[in-house]
C-alpha cells in the first residue's frame, strides 16, 4: 500500500489515541469483573494484556528493527501465540493500563521522530513484505478491535448492574 504524509500522520494519531483511552479505562476498570469470561472469548483482562504484550513484544520491537536494520528478513511469529497472562497481571489491571499508556507514549514519541519517509522502510516479516506504517497500522487496527470488544463488554456489565439495582416493576 502506498502510503500519503497525510495517511501516515493519520496513523501516528491513531496510535497516540490509545493513550487516552487506557487512561480512561484507569477509572472504570475496578467496577468491572475483569477476569470474567463469557460466551467463549477473552476476558477483559486478557483483551487488555495482549494490547499490552503486542506492543511491547511485537510492534515496537519490529518497527524498530525495520528502521535500524532496512529490508530486514525478521522471523518473529504471532504475538498471540506468544501471549500468557502472567498471574500478578491478573490481579492489577490498572499496573497494565498505566504501562500500555507509558510503553506507547514512549513509542509515540520514538515514531514521531521519524522523517515521514522512514516510515515506509520495509523489509520481511514472517515472510511477508512490510513497512513500519504497514505494522503501525495494522497494530492499531487490532487495537481498535480489542477495545472496542472492551468498551462493549463494560457497557453490557453496567447495563446489567443497573438493572439489578432497580426496584422490581420499574
């Protein structure tokens, strides 16, 4: 795909998005059940921790590679593959969303600094051409569904809650 400066400082944006929107969900997360699973998928929790292990063990590392090492041929896998919620992160929801905010300021800022042009390098990932716009925005696709996933299922916890809490005929 080619990609305009006005697409890829779209991208960038997008990317920065998810900073508010981990911070936000700060405040809401501990009136939720995070680590409840219902109709097959992930929990909350598990939805937010593969935001979190995407971005820190596959995102970040091969935009960097691709900018420091062009036409690189990276065999680095599927990050869902790779991903395994780790006890301690079960139990503290907010630790994750504070370091998913953290890591992508700091990856932000790192994309940021980057000629436009750079951010169509390319190179071989798991046998696939790729540029690191190609990875930012494919990275933020998923996240957009992760979230969005998320967002659904807090609202339905909500909804459910607040009907509980109404008096019987109302």
């Amino acid at each position: 795909m080619e990609y305009t400066d006005e697409h890829l400082k779209s991208i960038i944006g997008d990317a920065a998005y998810l900073i508010d929107e981990a911070e936000a969900l700060i405040y809401v997360i501990d009136s939720v059940p995070v680590s409840e699973k219902t109709g097959g998928i992930e929990s909350i929790i598990e939805m937010i921790a593969l935001i979190d292990h995407a971005q820190q063990s596959y995102y970040r590392p091969l935009c960097e590679r691709l900018f420091s090492v062009p036409n690189v041929d990276e065999q680095i896998g599927d990050f869902k593959s790779s991903f395994k919620l780790l006890e301690d992160e079960a139990s503290n929801p907010k630790l994750i969303l504070e370091r998913i905010a953290e890591n992508r300021t700091d990856f932000v800022s790192f994309v940021e600094k980057l000629p436009l042009k750079d951010l169509k390098i390319s190179g071989l990932i798991n046998g696939e051409p790729q540029t690191i716009a190609g990875l930012l925005s494919e990275m933020v696709e998923f996240e957009r569904k992760q979230l969005k996933t998320v967002a659904e299922r807090v609202l339905s916890i909500d909804n459910s809650l607040t009907q509980s809490r109404k008096p019987k005929g109302e």
